[in-house]
C-alpha cells in the first residue's frame, strides 16, 4: 500500500477478502499511514458489521488524524449510535458519557 494508490488497494482487497476475515481497523490504519485518508469513504458500509471494540479503534484513530474526511467521521459516530445499548447500570453510564 502506496501512497496514491489506495483506492485500488481497498477494491481489490475487499473484491478478495471474505466479509468475516476483513481486517478494517487494520486497514484504516494503514490507510492513515500511507496518506490515502480519502479512501475512508469506501469503508463506510463494512462499518456497520464492526464490533462495538474495533469501532472504538476505529474512533480514536479518526479522532486524532485531521486529515480524515468528515464523512468518514460522521459514519464511524453513526456506526457508534447504532450499537445495541447494555442493559442497567454500564448502559446508562454508556449513554451519559457517549454524548
């Protein structure tokens, strides 16, 4: 993964790479690393199947990168919302320091 050519590394990888072995916490990263920060937009959709751990991986590392599309930012918060909410006292924590 080169700097540039990272629309065509996302493509191929997902056109490869069976949904349960993706690695997109990983490849975000990468992504940064390598300054193809505007290949984000096409993770948005695996977002979704993420577990609310890599989400928060994900999270921080947007969190810190200001070169990431606000798009990217905005889908990876939606992703965050759209988790199933603990039950009891961990679920009204979560949602008083969520906000």
């Amino acid at each position: 993964l080169v700097e540039g050519r990272g629309q065509a590394f996302v493509s191929a990888y997902f056109a490869a790479t069976p949904r349960d072995k993706r690695e997109v916490p990983a490849l975000v990263e990468a992504l940064l690393a390598t300054r193809n920060a505007d290949c984000l937009l096409q993770l948005r959709q695996p977002l979704s199947e993420l577990s609310a751990k890599e989400l928060r991986r994900v999270e921080g590392m947007v969190a810190e990168n200001p070169i990431v599309p606000q798009a990217f930012g905005e889908a990876v918060a939606a992703a965050l919302e759209a988790l199933p909410q603990p039950g009891g006292v961990a679920g009204v924590l979560w949602k008083l320091f969520r906000r």
